[in-house]
C-alpha cells in the first residue's frame, strides 16, 4: 500500500508544468469518459433486457395468451440470455479498446495543448534568460489577446523598466559621488605637492596648508556622512517608535545659527512613527537646506501639527526665485540651483536624503517653489496611533 502511495504522489506531481498539464487533462478526459461509457453500457443493458422481457412474456404462466410447450419457452429464454450476454460482452470488450485508445489520443493531444499554451512562457523565459546589465532596455513586447500571459509580460516589461531606471540611477549618482570626492583629492594633493615644493616654507605658511587641508577634509567627512545616511535610509527602517516632530523640530531651531535671518517656529504636538535619529536628521536637513539657500534678512518658518490623521512637519523659506520644473531635480542627489556653486562644503545631498528618509517612512513629500522665492516643504508621517494598533493586532 505504501509504495502505491509513494507511485502515486510521484505521478501527481511531475517536474515540468507541462507533464502537469498534460496529466491533467488526460486524467480529466479519461475520467469522463470512463462515466460515458458506463453508462452507455448500462442503457444498453438495461434496455435488452426489457426487450427480452417484453417479447416472451406470454411465455410466462398466468398470462393470457397461446402457451407453447415448456421446452420450446425454455430454449427461447435460453436462446435469448446467451445472445444478450453476447452483445454485452462484446460491447464491453470493444468499449475497454475504444477506452484505452482514446486515453493514449487524450494524453498525447494534452501535450500538444500544453506545449502550445506554455510557448509565450517560453518564449518570456527565454527573453529574460537573455537580459542582462548590458541590454537590460529589452522588454518582452509579447503580441497577442489581453489574457493572464499578455498582462504577466506586462508586468515584466514594467519591471524590468523600473530596474532600468533604477540601475541608471545608480550609475548617475556613482558617477556624481566620484566627482565629488575627486575634487577634493585633487585639492589635498595640489596643497601637499605645494608644501613639499616650497623650500622657503615656513611654519606660519605651513600651518595654513595644514588648516586649509583639514577643513577639505571635514567636508569629504560630511559628505560620506551624508552618503552613509542616504543608504541607509533607503534600506528601510529596521523598527518604529514614537517620535514627537515638535520636540525635534524645537532641538533643530536651537541648534541652527540663522544669523540675520528670522526663524519663525510654530510648533505644535506632533506623534509620528519611525526612527527618532532619521527624522530628526529630515527635519535638520530641511532647516539646513533652508537657511543656506536664502536672501539677507529673509525667514525660515518651521512648523509640525497633526492634519487630516497624519503627523506633518513643514519648512517654508524665502530665497531666489525656483523654476517649478527644477524642484524635483533639486531632490535628486548631488543636485544644486545654480551648478557653479559649491559653498560652504555643500553637496546637494540634503533634499536627496529628506526625501529617502520620507520614503523609507513611508511618508508623503510634498515640495513646492514659492512664487516670490524660496521652498515649501512638507513631509506627512504616519501616526505613531497607527503603529500602536499594528503592534496590539
């Protein structure tokens, strides 16, 4: 019984979908067709007996009727079952070959039907084998009616075009990460060669080059901090907790030096879920980004407050004057107004990672250029009450 079992769960479940397929429908034909002749057979079998019945009944005693003699009924009957049981030998012998034969055709025309509705897989299959970084632009393009495989190659092709991005993406910011920290190093090198260069240094001239050094390299610090933060946050949050945007917001104001310019904060209890040291490093990069980008004598306005079930922080500047087409470039990384300027170890990373922490947050990111000049920024986060629930459920 157990190596039955063991026989039978190995014909159940082939390796290929195809064999699956072609199982399935010559079991699924097999059986109906078992059930049509059964009760082919049985029709036919029942309807020559009552016609057997019906054509000697008045051979039977108590009947009206001529009675012939008892032998002669006897061998009528006889005469009668032999050549019914006849008929339905033989109908089942040639209803077991029609049964066999068919169920060979079922199987051999279900490989056929399988093959056939499995070749646009194959043919995906083979497309994506052949993609690769170098020619990762090719989709499936798969022709044809707008059924489960057409809307499968779809999404293939949908992905396949977000990794396309992505991996250019990628490429880009390799390529603008290289350029920032070369530009230094050249810096480092250029002040070095000078010193050993200079025979008539003396300590004063060196101690300059020494300080001029050091300030290059805390800004080459700060831009891997950067890079190290936005990678971070782009990998997602590894836990979630409570996290009060007034209170961080408050430290942020506290800690910025605005010189002539007007913080204005106006901050109200705020609980939103997530990672307390990314958020408050959103909230610093927003500020940052605001008073570095403004105009002498301008203000920064921080504000947090809870709006329609979301935790929102916003930071408004004024500033010169945005395009409104250049406001989603300045969120990409190593992105920057004016290109020429670099000050100030600035690096264009600050909206970049503003807007990977609200991702990873899963937060909503609104900024707009304001038409007198400067930024509008706002970041929604979930309620930490949300969180509460999902770790009561």
């Amino acid at each position: 019984m157990g190596e039955m079992l063991a026989s039978l769960r190995f014909i159940t479940s082939p390796r290929t979908v195809r064999l699956r397929l072609t199982l399935l429908y010559g079991v699924l034909f097999a059986a109906s067709s078992a059930v049509l002749l059964t009760i082919t057979f049985l029709l036919v079998w029942n309807s020559r007996r009552n016609a057997a019945s019906l054509r000697y009944g008045t051979l039977e005693p108590g009947r009206q009727g001529p009675i012939p003699p008892l032998s002669v009924a006897e061998q009528a009957r006889e005469y009668v079952q032999r050549q019914n049981e006849a008929l339905i030998q033989d109908l089942l012998i040639q209803s077991m070959i029609a049964f066999a034969i068919m169920t060979i055709i079922s199987f051999a025309i279900g490989w056929l039907i399988s093959g056939r509705v499995l070749r646009p897989l194959r043919t995906m299959n083979d497309t994506i084998r052949r993609i690769s970084a170098r020619n990762i632009h090719e989709r499936l393009a798969l022709q044809g009616p707008r059924d489960e495989l057409r809307n499968l190659a779809d999404t293939v092709d949908g992905l396949l075009g977000r990794l396309h991005a992505a991996l250019d993406a990628h490429k880009h910011f390799v390529a603008n990460a290289a350029h920032e920290l070369r530009t230094p190093l050249t810096v480092e090198h250029a002040l070095l060669e000078e010193a050993l260069l200079d025979a008539g240094a003396d300590a004063d001239s060196l101690r300059s080059t020494m300080g001029r050094l050091l300030s290059i390299s805390e800004q080459q610090g700060r831009l891997l901090e950067s890079l190290l933060t936005l990678a971070e946050s782009e990998g997602g949050l590894a836990h979630r907790q409570p996290v009060d945007l007034a209170a961080v917001a408050d430290r942020v104001v506290r800690a910025t030096a605005a010189g002539d310019l007007r913080l204005l904060p106006a901050l109200s209890p705020a609980l939103a879920s997530g990672d307390p040291a990314l958020i408050e490093r959103l909230v610093a990069n927003l500020v940052d980004n605001a008073v570095r980008y403004n105009v002498p004598g301008g203000r920064v306005e921080v504000t947090t407050g809870v709006t329609d079930g979301w935790a929102v922080v916003s930071v408004l500047n004024t500033g010169p004057v945005i395009p409104p087409d250049q406001v989603e470039r300045l969120l990409e990384p190593f992105q920057r107004l004016d290109r020429t300027v670099r000050g100030n170890g600035h690096h264009g990373l600050g909206l970049s990672i503003v807007r990977a922490i609200a991702a990873a947050h899963d937060a909503l990111l609104s900024a707009l250029a304001r038409p007198d000049g400067g930024l509008s920024v706002r970041v929604s986060f979930p309620l930490a009450t949300g969180l509460a629930a999902r770790n009561g459920a």
